[in-house]
C-alpha cells in the first residue's frame, strides 16, 4: 500500500541511532518520497540530519510540534518528533546511553496512537545489549509493547509476533528463550492462545474471512507417535484439538520439514511454530529483504522491518529499505482493513 491520505499518519520509533534504522527511514524517503503511507518520526533530528549527511542522502529533517504537520510536505522531507533525550550520532558504536531514548520513541508511539493521533506504528530495530545494560528488563521489543498496551484497554496484552512475506506467514508461540528451554516452556494454553489470536488477527487485519492455520510439531516428525518426544502428542495436539472445537480451522501437528515448501504453502494462511527458529528460519528464507515483522494481539497496528540494528554497516551506505517499506505498506494496509473491512 502506498500513501492514502484518507488515513491518519503512522508513527515510526527511530530504534537504536547507532544501527541501521536512520540508514532505512532516510532511504526510505530518499527514495520513495510521498509514495509511502504518510508517517512521522520519533527521534533526534540532530542526529537524523547528521546520518542523513554521512549517507549523502537529499533528505531534509522537518522538525514538527504536532502530527497534524507530517501530511503534505515534499517529497524529500522527513518529518520528526523531537525526543526529550538527544543522541550521540555514532554508527556502529551502540551505547547504554541511548537506552533511555530509544525507549522513549517507542512509548511515545504508543502514547499517541492511543490519543488517536497515529493508525499504527513501525519500528526500527534495536539492539538488546545496551537496553539491558541500562537495565531493561522485558525479553524483547515486542514484549516491552504487550506491556506497554496494558495502558489501552487496562489489560496486559499477549503479543504474538508474525513474520510475513509474500510468500509465507509464521507465528512463534516461544520467541527468544534458548532452545534448550523450549519444551518446558511450551504450554497448551499458550498454543491455543496463540492460534486463536492468530485467526482473530487474520480476519480483522488481513481481509481472511475463514483463517487455516497449520501447526507444526515440535519435534522431529512431530514426534513420530510418541518415539521422538511426547510433546506433540501431550501437548501440541489437544491445543488443537481445542480450538478446532471453538471454530478454528487449525491442522497438526504436522512435521516441520514438509510444511514449507511450494504446494504445501498453498494449504494455509499461516503457520504456528513451536520456537523462534523454526518459523524464521523458512520465513527468512524466503522474504530476507522485504518480510515483515508485524506483532497480533495488541490493540494497535505494529510492524517493523524483518532485520536487526546491523551495527557493522550502519551509516555505510549498504542498508538496504525494503524491509522498512514493507513494513510501513503492510501497517497502511491493516490499517485500511481495519478501519473499512475493504
């Protein structure tokens, strides 16, 4: 999707200034121009002009007061909400220092899609490093956003992460806990919570009026009857059995070496994986430049782009902004879809 401006502006945190997220906001317009959904971002504009300089990219930072002054600027303007706190502009050299910034973009995202001001937001990527050190303490960005979203509707949200391309949708039910934790960690009820998230999501925000979501086993031939683990027969298959009988199309456990190619893609909309690798592994695979990053169960729009702060080439010129672009497309089209069911 591109601009539509019977739409309110989306909301854009800068993510960590010393990654790669000035890099892709400013290519973005760089490149693209009034092309993209309408959108303001939350961060140094200092720093931004300063990044925009090293990237020789002609785009000019337009510090603005309220929203209302992101829409109809040109093409080669970013618009920016200054934040209280300024950055060290310093690519490649992430610091606990910028932790309190950084999270201050992300709230004040949040802060104003609920004033109404915003129909969703993206965020660039940040690092959890110098956020711990500062002494952060959810797992990640989309968990410190379920919290964040506890202020909406006065009840802590459960935030599922998607990563979408073209081509494919997956969905973690245990996102970034080591591996060796996983089989304790997975739960029945977080498997149904997560597929009936997923389907609500995928027919409010996607347009899919009857959701089939393919679940993967956990272990090796999803367990082979029980000789290769009895998690998929004890836990993963009465989650699906459960939501099958409150009106699901949800099928599995299946074996996750034979969901992901070509034909058996065309029999779902989107798959529930048990662990953060075996859905991002095939999903980046398949959509490494322009998936998306897009967080189901909050009571707003959040997607991000489907890379990290990439601190080895930030402010190098070799940033690519197609993720970032998707990101703000796919958050313009839920929005659309939300708000018209068109």
């Amino acid at each position: 999707m591109n601009r539509n401006d019977s739409l309110k502006p989306i909301a854009v945190s800068c993510g960590d200034p010393s990654g790669i997220g000035p890099d892709v906001i400013l290519t973005a317009v760089a490149t693209h121009g009034r092309n993209l959904p309408a959108f303001a971002c939350f961060g140094d504009p200092s720093q931004l002009a300063a990044r925009a300089s090293t990237l020789e990219l002609p785009v000019e930072i337009v510090s603005i007061a309220q929203v209302a002054d992101a829409v109809g600027l040109a093409d080669n303007m970013l618009p920016v909400l200054p934040l209280a706190e300024r950055f060290v502009e310093q690519p490649g050299e992430p610091t606990s220092a910028h932790a309190k910034g950084i999270l201050e973009a992300i709230e004040r995202c949040v802060d104003g899609i609920q004033a109404g001001l915003f129909c969703g937001m993206v965020t660039a990527p940040i690092a959890k490093k110098p956020l711990y050190d500062a002494g952060f303490e959810h797992p990640g960005h989309t968990e410190f956003l379920g919290a964040l979203a506890k202020s909406i509707d006065g009840k802590r949200a459960r935030a599922v992460m998607m990563i979408a391309g073209p081509d494919l949708r997956t969905v973690p039910v245990t996102i970034h806990i080591p591996l060796a934790d996983v089989p304790s960690a997975l739960h029945q009820s977080d498997i149904e919570a997560t597929i009936e998230i997923v389907d609500r999501d995928l027919k409010s925000r996607f347009g899919i009026a009857s959701p089939r979501l393919a679940v993967a086993g956990l272990n090796p031939h999803a367990g082979e009857g029980g000789a290769l683990g009895i998690e998929d027969d004890q836990i993963v298959a009465p989650a699906i059995v459960a939501t099958n009988e409150k009106g699901i199309d949800a099928r599995g456990p299946l074996p996750a070496d034979t969901m992901f190619h070509a034909a058996a893609r065309t029999s779902y909309d989107a798959a529930i994986c048990m662990y953060h690798d075996q859905a991002l592994i095939p999903a980046k695979t398949l959509a490494f430049d322009d998936g998306v990053n897009i967080t189901l169960g909050l009571p707003f729009i959040r997607t991000s782009p489907d890379h990290g702060t990439a601190f080895d080439i930030a402010g190098t010129g070799k940033a690519r902004s197609d993720s970032f672009i998707a990101a703000l497309r796919a958050c313009g089209a839920m929005a659309l879809e939300e708000a018209t069911g068109v």
